[in-house]
C-alpha cells in the first residue's frame, strides 16, 4: 500500500475511534478544523497551503502529509507545494529538515518526478 493510502485508512481508523467516543467539545473542534479550510476570503487551496506551512514549522508529520494530500486534491501544483515548504523551511530553520524530506517523499508520490 502507497504512503498515501496507508496515512488516510490510518487517519480514518483513528478519527472513527476518536468521535465514536468524543463529547461535544472534541466534536465541536473537529468541525471547527473541517470548516476553517473552506473557500471564504482565501481560497481553500491557500488554506491547504497555509495550514502545509504551519504543520511544517510545527514538525507534524501527520498534518504535512494531511496537507499535502489536500493540497493536490484542490489543484495546487507542485511548483506551489515546493515554494510553500520553502518558506516553512525558513521560518522553522534547519530543524524541519527530517519533515521536509518526508514532505518531498510524499510529494514524489502525489505528483511524479519533477
């Protein structure tokens, strides 16, 4: 199984067991993540960008992979995705390093060889 198909049967499994035993706040947050991501005055594809840098910068590969998935699903280029991880390579320094070479792993997997 691709890396991609392996995080989102994972990621389906556990949000299962998470809200089969969630009370009304982790549910509330749960919609508050979902909703924040939609088109307003930014567009969906910026937020996934958006939210691809912070995840970055805050070393969660969980949330890298997330975005990017959701990132390719909303048309967002390659090009787009490698200057986003750019700039959260930047603001988080040589630290995200480990993540951004997952980052490309994935991205490789999701896009193709550049």
């Amino acid at each position: 199984m691709a890396r991609k198909e392996q995080f989102e049967h994972e990621r389906e499994r556990l949000n299962h067991l998470v809200l089969g035993e969630a009370n009304l706040t982790i549910k509330r947050f749960w919609a508050l993540d979902s909703d924040v991501y939609a088109d307003g005055a930014l567009p969906r594809r910026t937020k996934e960008l958006l939210g691809l840098v912070a995840s970055l910068v805050l070393r969660c590969d969980d949330c890298v992979a997330y975005h990017l998935i959701q990132a390719k699903a909303c048309g967002v280029t390659k090009e787009e995705v490698v200057e986003a991880l750019a700039v959260g390579l930047v603001v988080g320094g040589s630290i995200v390093i480990p993540h951004l070479r997952r980052a490309f792993e994935l991205m490789v997997e999701l896009w193709g060889e550049g």
